[in-house]
C-alpha cells in the first residue's frame, strides 16, 4: 500500500524558514517525479514545485529563490525547504506522485 507522510509544517513569522519532508513507502521511490501542492482557505490547490526522477526541479514563480525542493532517494523522502516566507505562503501542503497524496501539512505565516 502507498503511503505519503508530510511532516514540518507549523508557525512561523515572516521571513522565517521551515523545512517540510515527505516519506513514501509501498512503492519505487526513485522512478517517479514528485511534487508540492499546496491550497490557502478559499482557494484552489497549486502546484508549488516538482522534481523529476532524475533530479530537475521546477517551481512556482512566486516561490522561484525562496523555496528549494529536493530528493533523497536512500530514504525514500522528497523534501520543501521554505525560506523567507510570506504570510501569501500560509496553506496546507501537500506533496504527490502519480494519483497518490499525502495528508498534508499545515503551513502558518504570521507574525
């Protein structure tokens, strides 16, 4: 069975940092690409960030030097690290491949 578990999120006062992880079990971890989503109150799911099988990342503009995804095959997680947040960045995160979603996490910015 796959499973997604995010862990990471919480309160943080703009222009701090979190880092958020993903650890996937049931499946081969390496051959998928995986990405962050995440959705504000009121507002649709977006996609944050993506990083392919082969390690090429790609990301959301508004993010784009603030956020850096990335993987760590050995341990079967895909990570979020999040500087210089914004209170626009407070949502649930979620991370994804293929059909499966976490849970999601819950992301605060305010001071």
């Amino acid at each position: 069975q796959v499973q997604l578990v995010e862990s990471g999120g919480g309160l943080v006062q703009p222009g701090g940092s979190l880092r958020l992880s993903c650890a996937v079990s049931g499946t081969i971890f390496s051959i998928y690409d995986m990405s962050w989503y995440r959705q504000a109150p009121g507002k649709q799911r977006e996609l944050v960030a993506t990083i392919s099988s082969g390690g090429t990342t790609n990301y959301k503009d508004s993010v784009k030097g603030r956020f850096t995804i990335s993987r760590d095959n050995a341990k079967n997680t895909v990570f979020l690290q999040m500087n210089s947040l914004k209170p626009e960045d407070t949502a649930v995160y979620y991370c994804t491949f293929h059909y499966y979603w976490g849970q999601g996490t819950q992301v605060t910015v305010s001071s």
